[in-house]
C-alpha cells in the first residue's frame, strides 16, 4: 500500500532520450509495450543517472548555442551597402 495521499502530487516522469526507460520521481523504470519494470540494479541506474545528468548538460549548451545564435549581429566596419 502506498503512503501516498490523494491531495500529494505525483512524482514527474521524464523520458530518457528517445530510449524505453522513463525516471519517475528518483525512480527509474523500463517501458515496454506490455507494462513496466521498476529498475532496481545500482550499476544500471547509476549509469542511467549520469546518462541523464550528461544529457541535461548537452541540452542546456545547445540551449546557451541558440541563445547566443539570438543576438542581434555585429556590424561590420567599412561595409558599403
């Protein structure tokens, strides 16, 4: 029986990438087209977490890339029009 009270919010899931394993809350679980299974091997969700935590890292430069690709240009000096 879960602790959980109806009024508690549910924990957010976020997929992996585009992979088959979804982390709800500090959970991972594996996604399959008949049910999910809860991840519980440390080496496993140890390497999910620093897959997770690297992709975070690699969207957020993309992100800092685009912001900076959002800045008006530079003019150039001695340029005719």
């Amino acid at each position: 029986m879960s602790s959980r009270t109806p009024s508690s919010p549910l924990p957010r899931s976020e997929r992996l990438a585009r992979s088959p394993v979804v982390r709800r809350g500090d959970q991972w679980w594996l996604i399959t087209r008949s049910g999910s299974i809860l991840a519980t091997d440390p080496a496993l969700t140890g390497e999910l977490d620093r897959f997770a935590a690297a992709m975070a890292g690699a969207n957020q430069a993309i992100a800092d890339l685009r912001a900076k690709q959002g800045d008006p240009p530079t003019p150039h000096v001695g340029r005719q029009r």
